[in-house]
C-alpha cells in the first residue's frame, strides 16, 4: 500500500483547490433551498474561488480526491442543508418574530365591514384582529415574506405614543415555541413568553397556524397578553 500523504510534497495549489471545492459543494446546495441573501453569498465566494483556481491543474490529486468521494459529496451536502435550514423544526420563533426588523413594505389594511373586529388581511384563512378600538393599537403597514419556503404575513400596529408592535402568521403547520420561553394563559389561551435583542416575544397557536407578536420590552407583558389572547367576544377565530 502506498504511504499516506505525509510524504508527498504539498502542492501550493492544494489550498486554492480545497477552498474552490468547498465552495462548489455550497452551491449546490444553496441553489436547492438555500435563501436568497445565502445563494448571493455563495456566489460571490464561488466566483472568488474560481478566479483563483483558474489555469490550476488536476492532477491525481485533484478537486475531488482532495474532497470526498461521490458518496461522501452528497453526505456533505446533507449536513450542509440542516445546517442552512436549521432542522425540522425550521423556522423558528425567533427567526419569524425577526421579520419584524424589516419593517412595513405595504399599506395598513382596512378594517373588515363584515366584522368589526378584524382586518381585512387574513394568512391562510386567518384573519388578523382590530385593535383600534378600546385598545388603541392602529394598524399602520403590513409585509409579506417567505421563510424557509412558508409564508408569512406580518402587521403593524402603533399605540397613541408611537410604540410600534408587530403581529406575523406564518403559514403552515404549528411551530415549538423557543427553549427556555416560558407559558401563561389568558382568556383560556396558552401563551408563550420569551425575550430576544430586546424585544418581548409572545407566541401561541390560532385556527393551527404559529402567531407571533413582538415589541419593544418596554410594552408591559400583561398588555402583550391582553391583545394576544383578545377574541371579540368570540368574533375573532381560534
């Protein structure tokens, strides 16, 4: 058996190759699910990656001996897509209450005529509520994203002061709540509480779709939990 490598001069390509493969490998898995803000990433590190290894040759040694087999390369590619999608129970709490960040993109909806309680902007037959009434919470913009391949609408509601809060659904089936959150219940509603880059998080679950509304942790909790669990007196769906 030949000896291993430790003998054999190191070619001073080798880094450029390595680093050219790995960038391949990100790619291909970016350019299958990976987010946009990623693929441009990986992109721009393939194209440097390509620039240096230009002209290089392979040899015995070459790109993919210096890799892994072809088996191995798909193994590789499947760690690297848990690692971008965050595992199944991607996305999370946090990464939908982040949404909030991006602020409003879209006009406030109006409120619904048929139903003086809600608004006019539902997500997957969800409706988001009226808060202006006794609570004088204003709709003042909405958003639309997608998050790991789901939908999500986010609303936009200030207070007299100008405190803005941010209310997004996201579609699809029911996400855990974050480790370390932790529960109350209101209006016969289980609720999840938890803190993150100085916002108040509330979480819970309305007609089998995730709702998560956010604000400044200097909005009292009590006042989060008032409008999370507030159901018109039953005119609000959950």
């Amino acid at each position: 058996m030949v000896p291993p490598d430790q003998d054999i001069p190191v070619d001073p390509l080798d880094d450029e190759l390595a680093e050219r493969g790995r960038a391949l490998i990100a790619a291909a898995v970016a350019e299958t699910m990976a987010p946009l803000a990623l693929r441009e990433r990986i992109e721009a590190d393939r194209a440097r990656a390509a620039k240096r290894g230009a002209g290089a040759r392979l040899g015995s040694r070459g790109l993919l001996g210096w890799l892994v087999p072809a088996g191995g390369l798909v193994a590789a590619a499947t760690v690297a897509l848990v690692l971008v999608l965050g595992g199944p129970n991607a996305p999370t709490v946090l990464a939908t209450a982040s949404l909030a960040t991006g602020g409003p993109v879209l006009p406030a909806p109006a409120e619904d005529e048929s139903n003086m309680t809600v608004l006019k902007a539902s997500m997957q037959g969800v409706p988001f509520p009226y808060w202006g009434g006794s609570f004088q919470w204003e709709a003042v913009g909405a958003r639309d994203d997608k998050i790991e391949d789901r939908s999500a609408k986010t609303i936009f509601y200030d207070n007299p002061k100008g405190v803005r809060a941010a209310y997004t659904i996201l579609g699809g089936d029911t996400i855990d709540a974050p480790s370390g959150s932790y529960k109350k219940t209101r209006n016969g509603i289980q609720l999840s509480i938890t803190q993150d880059k100085g916002r108040r998080i509330v979480t819970w679950t309305r007609s089998g779709h995730t709702c998560v509304l956010s604000a400044p942790v200097a909005v009292p909790e009590e006042k989060l939990l008032e409008l999370a669990s507030w159901k018109g007196q039953g005119s609000v769906p959950f």
